[in-house]
C-alpha cells in the first residue's frame, strides 16, 4: 500500500517515475527519483525518523523544509542528516530509532534564537581561531 499522490490537481497524472530501493532500519523500501528519504518514507507508511535527545519520545517530520532538525537520520554512517532535505539513491542504508546527537554543540540555552545571533556566534568562532 502506498500514501503516494499519483493523480495530482495541478501536476496531472504522475507516472513513469524511476523506482530507486533503499533501506530503512533494516527493511528494503521503494521510493522513486526524486523523493527525499522523507517523502519516500510518508509514501511508504514510515513517519517515526528518531526519538527525542532527552526524553526518547518518538520525533517524525515536522517542518519538511530544513529548518528544524527534527528529522535527523543515519544515512550510510553519516549522522544528523536531514532526511526532508536528503534524496534517496539506490541501495542508501538510512538507520533511525536511536538518539540523535543535538545539531548544535552547546547546551540549549545557548542556541542562536535568530539568524543574526548564529552569524555573530559563527564570526565569533572564526575569528577565536585566527588568534589561536
């Protein structure tokens, strides 16, 4: 069973699409080209990607534009990509279901709340290491 759109009101009838297989904790899934792991995964019945840093509640797409780090997962041993922003390819081994390290490396009291105060910290850094 598939939650795939195939008859869209604006893009027409979808089909001749490329099938691409990859695995997903443990499971082969099928996506097609194009999808991101997240698409792939919501087409395929999958919606919990990982579980919660401190308290393990299961975490699923929320923003599905890049924004928000909620859908961190595993991809070929490389850790917190997010799966909204990443395409499949063939035989990819996507792994969830364990914690995922925090996008940023400071406590969260310490997180940027705007973009001008992750530029400042960022120019901050930069600057720290051309003194070092």
């Amino acid at each position: 069973m598939t939650n795939r759109i195939l008859n869209h009101p604006v893009l027409g009838v979808l089909e001749n699409q490329t099938p691409i297989n990859f695995t997903f904790d443990g499971q082969v899934f099928t996506g097609f080209e194009g999808d991101t792991i997240a698409s792939a995964l919501l087409a395929n019945g999958i919606r919990q990607l990982r579980v919660h840093e401190a308290t393990g509640a299961p975490r699923a797409i929320y923003c599905n534009i890049g924004h928000c780090f909620e859908c961190r997962v595993t991809v070929n041993q490389s850790e917190t990509l997010r799966a909204c922003m990443t395409p499949i390819q063939e035989n990819m081994i996507v792994d969830s279901g364990k914690q995922q390290p925090a996008p940023f490396h400071a406590a969260p009291e310490e997180w940027p709340r705007t973009y001008a105060e992750y530029e400042e910290k960022q120019n901050e850094a930069k600057e720290g290491d051309a003194h070092v």
